[in-house]
C-alpha cells in the first residue's frame, strides 16, 4: 500500500480519524454536561430533534475550537455512546 490509506476489510482508500484520547473525552464530557439538559432529552418529537442536533453542533464546534484534533459531532456524539454504553 502506498501512501496514508488504510485497507478495511478489503476496502482501500478508507482514512480514519485518530483514536479518541483520554484527555478529549474528558473535555467532551465537560461540555455535553454543560448542555446535559438539551441533548439527554428523552422526548423525540421534531422541534426537540432540531434541538438536540443544534447542540451537537455547538458542542463539536466549542470541542474543535479546543482540540487539536478536528472532530465531527457525529464522531463526537458516538464517542459519548461508547462512553455511556
């Protein structure tokens, strides 16, 4: 293989992120706390969804801003499920 692509299950080309270190999920954890009420809602009716999503992107946007790693609130959002389990 050349260059910086990694092969997954026969795939190639595939890039992945750099594995989560402690240090960012604490910092991760700090702030979905800060915004504990919106995103742990349990209701799940649209104007709450939009909500939840908004604070997602506000907590990618606040982790990237203090991160070295650049990280998608996707990315960020399965890490807290991981954490939580």
């Amino acid at each position: 293989m050349a260059d910086d692509t990694v092969t997954v299950s026969g795939c190639t080309g595939s890039k992945r992120a750099a594995n989560v270190s402690a240090s960012e999920r604490q910092l991760l954890v700090e702030l979905v706390g800060a915004r504990a009420d919106v995103i742990e809602n349990k209701k799940t009716d649209g104007a709450t969804t939009r909500d939840k999503e908004a604070a997602w992107v506000a907590t990618a946007a606040e982790f990237n801003a203090l991160s070295t790693v650049k990280r998608d609130h996707r990315q960020l959002k399965q890490v807290i499920s991981n954490i939580v389990g």
